[in-house]
C-alpha cells in the first residue's frame, strides 16, 4: 500500500500538491479563499468543483463539461 500525502505550496493555503514519495501526483487549486470553487488535475484527470452558489454550499464536480458528482455540505 502507498502513502499519498499532500500540503499547501503559499502561504494562504490556497494550492495543494500531492505526493507518492518524491512524485508529485496531482495538484488542487481553490480559486478563492471565500467559495469551493477548485481545480484538480493529475496526469490523466482534471476535474473542477463549482460550488451552486453563496447560499448553497454544495459543490458540483465536473469533468469535461459534464457533472460527474456532487459534495454535499450538510451540518
């Protein structure tokens, strides 16, 4: 089994790397510090997580376009 292990590269905690050892295996961006909404991308995947809107924390996840999940944001 291998250990996938991630941290933030600047000081506001706003991009992740994830590593394998010393390989790096994709990176997750948030574009704001006051929504969900990211980007994941890795050697064969980019997905996007768009959250429904201000008052709706939900988060929509897309690949292509196309929704492929959705996170709820239940208490």
């Amino acid at each position: 089994m291998k250990t996938v292990s991630w941290r933030h590269t600047d000081w506001n905690a706003r991009h992740f790397v994830f590593t394998i050892g010393q390989e790096v295996i994709g990176q997750l961006t948030f574009n704001s510090s006051w929504n969900f909404n990211a980007v994941y991308t890795d050697k064969k995947n980019n997905l996007r997580f768009s959250q429904k809107s201000l008052w709706d924390r939900d988060v929509i996840v897309t690949q292509g376009g196309k929704p492929v999940g959705e996170i709820k944001n239940d208490f």
